[in-house]
C-alpha cells in the first residue's frame, strides 16, 4: 500500500494524514501548508513529498498510515502498527521497518494448542495487561528559513546553462544576419524605384520637348500654308508664259515640297509624343503597383492537390491579375495581390494566387 496522495481515511480513523502528524507535533501547520502546496503543483503523494522535504522520517509516515488504517498495515516504507496499537497477549509487537530496510513478506507461523484434560479444566487465565508500545522517537525536524517577501517553496531562478546560452547566441546571429539580408533588400528596393523615376522624368523631359518641337512644326506648316495661299491668289492667268509666272510656280511647288516635309515631320514627333507618353504610363505603374521589379527570385503561394504551397522562382513576382500556371496546381492560376513572403526573416516578394 503506498502513501495517500492527500492522506485520506482508511479505516474507522478519519483524520487526514496532514492533521493526525499536526496534531502528534510531528509536523508544523508552516510544513504542512507547504507540503500541500507542492502537492497541488506536482500531484505526488503527500506522503512521499513529506519525506522527500525532510520533513518528517519514512518510519513517522509508516506509523500515520498504520493508524488510519487502524492496525497493522504493510505500506511501501514497510511494516507498522500505529502510533496507539495494542499488542495481543502471546504476540510480540512488529516494531516498524524503517525506510533503509527493504519489505519483507511475514511468514505465517503455526501455533499449536494443547488440549487441556477433559475432567479437569484448568481455571480461567487472568485477563492479559495491555501494553501500550512506546512511540518512535520523532527528530525534531530542522525549521525552514523563507526569505522575506517570498512566497513558499519560491526558488531563485537557476541559471541558464551554457549550452542554452550558446544556442541563443547562435540564434541572435542568425537573426541579425536576417535582418541585415532584409535591409539590403529593401534599400534595393528603394534603390529600383529611385532609378524607375529618374526614368519617368526623364521620358517627361523628352515628351516635353517632342511637344514643342511638334508645336514649332505646326506653326511653320501654319506660315508655309499661309504663303502658298498667298503665292496661289498672286498668281494671274495672263503672266502664265512669263518669268514671273514660272517663278511663281516653282515657288509654290517648293512650298508644297516643304509643306510635305513638316507635315511628316509633324506625324514623327506625334507618334515620338504618343510612345513616350505610354512610356510613362508603363513606368508609372512600375513604380506604383511593383517596387519589386528588381527583385531576382519571388514566392508563389497557392493551394494544389495536396494542400497549400509554397514555390520559389526566378525574376521579379507577375503583376496582380496576370494568369500564372504555378507547378503541381490542377489549374490555373490568377494573382490577387504581391505582398512579403509569409515566412519570418524572408524578404523575398511572393504572389498569392487564387484558382482562375
């Protein structure tokens, strides 16, 4: 039989094992509340905890068990009678065992008793006196000393072993290498996006001066149309066979040459106009929708046959509502939106799709 956990009645005696020790004076109420409290946080038996703590001998705890039980009782600190056991007359008590001493099994011993003469029966013996045993001698147990200020059983924090220690060190490291990693590329980043508007102003310096070249254009075909308007209406039908005439001809058909040549000229620096201004739209949402342009791998989140994952790829991520056939999905794909990867300590873009 082994130690209650919270020394609960067996036999006709009700007290608990905490008390009955308490009330003998083998165990103060300071010892008892803390071996309750360490038995509220580990579940062991009180038993064991009382005397894992010192508190009170295995041979007392025997004796306690004894007495719940009301008499003999073999418990795992060995054999004992109780702390007010009577001992039958013939029979010699069982002193305890104590705690040292392994468990032995009590042989049965066979008594033999005479018959006495049937024609003369021997008198009534007297009444056998009781002897009571005499208690155990108890140690006095050693009073525990609490810092003030803390709570039972408050113990100082035990130090962080050295190979704990190594392992977080090696972990900090890793951690600022990580982080220095996702500084750069972010300043990449920044870098990238610095680079695509220089561009972006740059293409708007060249539309600007396409533009007003085109304007000069126009306003030379405008002055050319106007003096050719004016050579045709000075132009009179009689001197058509004089040097004046064919002065004037030749000089219309050079206006229309010239005319010719601007308004080409004109159609180029448009079309040059129209380029760069798609130009600038295209760097724009570069800027706006893709600061990972420069980015040399990215992420492809999505679900596939057997569940969500996770695929690492060449080059900068596809722009949101691009159609991506992502490796081992049943179907395609469609990016809803590039955000950071989902991993701690990854700065890599990735793209979260959706099935199209």
């Amino acid at each position: 039989m082994s130690a209650l956990a919270d020394g609960g009645p067996i036999g006709s005696d009700h007290t608990l094992l905490g008390e009955l020790l308490q009330q003998r004076g083998l165990l103060t109420a300071e010892q008892l509340q803390a071996a309750l409290a360490e038995q509220g946080r580990s579940r062991r038996p009180l038993g064991d905890i009382l005397v894992a703590l010192g508190f009170v001998p295995a041979t007392t705890v025997a004796q306690a068990l004894a007495t719940q039980h009301g008499g003999l009782l073999k418990t795992e600190y060995g054999y004992a009678t109780g702390f007010d056991a009577e001992t039958p007359a013939g029979v010699s008590a069982i002193p305890p065992v104590t705690a040292a001493e392994p468990a032995q099994a009590v042989a049965p011993v066979a008594v033999r008793v005479l018959a006495p003469p049937v024609a003369a029966p021997p008198p009534p013996p007297p009444a056998p006196a009781v002897v009571e045993p005499a208690p155990l001698p108890v140690p006095e147990p050693a009073p525990r000393v609490v810092p003030a200020g803390l709570p039972p059983f408050a113990a100082a924090p035990a130090p962080v072993p050295a190979v704990e220690a190594d392992v977080s060190a090696h972990r900090v490291v890793g951690l600022d290498t990580e982080l220095a990693a996702a500084r750069d590329v972010v300043r990449a980043f920044a870098q990238r996006a610095q680079e695509l508007e220089s561009e972006r102003d740059g293409a708007r310096v060249e539309v600007d001066d396409a533009r007003s070249a085109a304007a000069a254009a126009e306003a030379q075909v405008a002055a050319l149309e106007a003096e050719l308007a004016k050579a045709r209406a000075e132009r009179r039908p009689e001197a058509s066979t004089s040097v004046d005439a064919e002065a004037f001809t030749n000089r219309i058909a050079e206006l229309e040459d010239a005319l010719v040549v601007e308004v080409a000229g004109k159609n180029e620096l448009e079309t040059a106009v129209a380029e760069r201004d798609d130009r600038i739209r295209e760097l724009e949402e570069l800027v706006r929708e893709q600061p990972w342009a420069s980015s040399e791998r990215h992420l492809l989140f999505f679900r596939s046959a057997d569940g969500y994952a996770l695929v690492e790829l060449d080059g900068p991520p596809p722009l949101p509502g691009a159609r991506v056939d992502a490796p081992g999905a049943a179907e395609a794909q469609v990016v809803t939106r590039v955000a950071l990867a989902p991993l701690p300590g990854h700065a890599l873009p990735c793209a979260y799709l959706v099935a199209a």
